[in-house]
C-alpha cells in the first residue's frame, strides 16, 4: 500500500462545476499537506498549504484537512478550462526535513 | 515569477553519454535541494536530497554512481546523468524549500530527457 493515495482519474467536468479532490495516507506523523497544479511538461506550482487539521480557503480553491480520517480534499468552485491540469497531493511529516511524500495525481479536464 | 530556475528544458543524448542539468534558486539560498524523476502520467518520485557542503542522500533503488548530484553552492544543486541510457528518458525536476521555515517547496520548471 503506498503511503498516500490519490484516484488518478481522469476527472472530466463542465465549466462552472465544482470540483472534489481527494486523497487519504497512512503515515499518522504527517502534518503539513500540500496541493500542488502541474499542466503538461511543466513543474508543479503550489496552490494551498495546511497544517494539521482545517480549513483552508484562497479565492475559488478550498483545501480541507481531517486527520482523524487521513483524508485531504482540494475543493475548486465555479471551474474554469484554465484548471485542466494534473493536480498533486503532497504531504510531509514535522521530522521529515522539508521532504515531501506525492499521491500519484488526478488529472482534471473541464471543458468548455 | 519563477524562483527555482532549471537549465537546460530539453535535452536529447546519444546513449553512453553524459548530461548535466542544473537548478538554480533565484533570490534565495538553499542548503537543500530536492531531484525527482517524473515518467509520463506518473507522479513524482523523489531521487535524492542534494544537500549544500555534504554529500547527497539517495532514495533507495537511485544508482548514486550513475546520477551524481553536487551542491556547488547555495543557490545552485547539478544532476549528471553518467552513461545514459534510453531507460533514463525522463522529466526531471528540481525542488527547494521556502526560506521562510514552512515545509512549502519551490519547484523547478523541469528538464525533458531524451537519451537516442
């Protein structure tokens, strides 16, 4: 079992919906999550981070966090074709010196 | 604006060769620099810390003889690819911690091998 998971889709949505994703992980010592957008051939960028347990929100993207499932979900609302990207979970653990655990990605498409 | 830089994008070797790829940060220092392997479709998977005045620290299963990384200084971490072979084909991508003491990373724009 790898240590986090993360449903590689792809996940198709029309323009304007709102888009769920999700990922959960085993390694109860992870605190500080991440999401990060890769389009094609390029780097990832971040978009939100969190730590511990929460909510956090940055314009149409909500980042959720709830420890006591393993669960993180990144939330984008009123969806844009701009958004069509693989989308990375990250995660890392407070004695893991900035290295970073990835969850294998979910590729959106929202079509027009 | 991009705060991690990596040179060259692309590049395309004949098999047997080496290639060296750079990452750079730009306005800040890094005492630690991370190097993944990315193949299509695929997450990152993290090749080995590359870490200022020490050696790097190589994940399991990474050949450190065959991908040598030097951590010149603190703004600039080299991958060498040795002995290229087709299997190597990869994107690969660079990472540096935010200055700020947060566990952010900055990520390079990436570099395309091709090994012919």
């Amino acid at each position: 079992q790898k240590e986090v998971e993360q449903d590689p889709g792809p996940l198709s949505v029309p323009e304007g919906a709102i888009v769920s994703l999700n990922c959960t992980y085993s390694n109860s010592a992870f605190q500080y999550f991440m999401w990060y957008r890769q389009y094609s051939r390029k780097g990832p960028e971040l978009l939100m981070y969190t730590y511990s347990s929460g909510n956090k929100e940055d314009g149409r993207f909500t980042a959720q966090v709830d420890k006591s499932s393993k669960y993180i979900s990144l939330f984008i609302r009123d969806s844009q074709p701009s958004d069509s990207a693989t989308y990375l979970c990250a995660m890392s653990a407070w004695n893991a010196g900035n290295m970073l655990t990835f969850g294998g990605g979910t590729r959106l498409m929202v079509k027009p | 604006g991009a705060v991690v830089s990596q040179h060259p994008s692309r590049v395309i070797c004949k098999s047997g060769t080496s290639v060296k790829i750079e990452c750079r940060s730009l306005d800040f220092q890094a005492t630690t620099m991370f190097w993944y392997r990315q193949f299509p479709k695929q997450s990152l998977m993290l090749m080995a810390t590359s870490n200022e005045g020490s050696k790097a620290t190589y994940e399991q299963g990474v050949e450190k003889d065959k991908f040598l990384i030097n951590h010149a200084s603190l703004t600039l971490s080299t991958l060498t690819v040795t002995s290229a072979h087709p299997e190597d084909s990869s994107f690969y991508i660079c990472s540096a911690p935010r200055p700020s003491g947060s566990y952010e990373q900055y990520f390079g724009p990436g570099t395309r091998l091709t090994v012919t």
